[in-house]
C-alpha cells in the first residue's frame, strides 16, 4: 500500500485527515519494514512539540484496525509496517533492522487435512531471524 491508497482507505472509513495522520502514514511508507511507536514518536517530536505517546498509540490502532498497518511483536514490543500487498503472503522478519521479505508459500496449505471439521478464521505466520546486512554487520 502505497501513501495515497493509506490516506483514501482512511478517508472512505469516515476520518479526518490531519498533517499529523499524513506525516505517521508518510513515516511508514518511507521505512518499508516493521518500526515501533517509540521510533515514530522520535520521527515526530521535531515537527510537533508535545505530541504524546498517547496520540501515537491512538493512531497505530486506528490504521492497524483500518487494515492501513500490519503489526508483529518483536521481544515483547508492537512493531507495525503499512499494508505490504492486498494478496495472502507471509514473512520473514529480521529481529534486528525489522527488515521483512515475502514467503509465497502457506503453511496452511500442508495442515488443511488435519483441521477437517474445523473452521478457521484466520491464520498468521511468521518467521524471525536476522537479515544478511545484519548478519554481515
């Protein structure tokens, strides 16, 4: 997902734009990999004085509900990405950059046979580990 398709799923869900919402969804777009609340408040505080962890916790939900962010936990800490594809991938995630890859295949595939009966509402599959930049440095 790209900033303009963030900011007009935000648009057609009914919210309002502010520089404020623009400038997290531009923050996201700009990384392409996971980033904490914590990275982006950072980001922010040079443009807003006083902006809280409050306001940017409000707002990762908000896009994370909206489907606008995906997010991962990283020992322990939320980490979020904006929407990578509309199609079913899974990823790899480097624990140390947040650097993600697409894994085209689906477990979900191999274990369908073992969950007859069962209905499934959803699945997530991640794999963590370290990137090559990461492993090199």
């Amino acid at each position: 997902m790209n900033l303009n398709e963030a900011l007009n799923k935000l648009k057609e869900a009914g919210y309002k734009y502010t520089n404020k919402r623009a400038m997290i969804l531009e923050f996201f777009a700009n990384e392409g990999r996971y980033r904490t609340a914590k990275e982006l408040l950072s980001y922010m505080e040079p443009h807003y004085d006083g902006i809280s962890f409050d306001t940017i916790y409000r707002n990762l939900h908000l896009f994370n509900e909206l489907g606008i962010l995906e997010s991962t936990e990283l020992d322990g800490e939320k980490h979020y990405q904006i929407r990578c594809a509309n199609h079913h991938h899974h990823h790899f995630i480097c624990r140390k950059c947040g650097a993600t890859k697409r894994i085209q295949i689906c477990p979900m595939d191999m274990i369908d046979d073992d969950l007859s009966g069962y209905m499934i509402e959803g699945h997530k599959f991640e794999v963590y580990g370290l990137c090559p930049a990461c492993q090199a440095a």
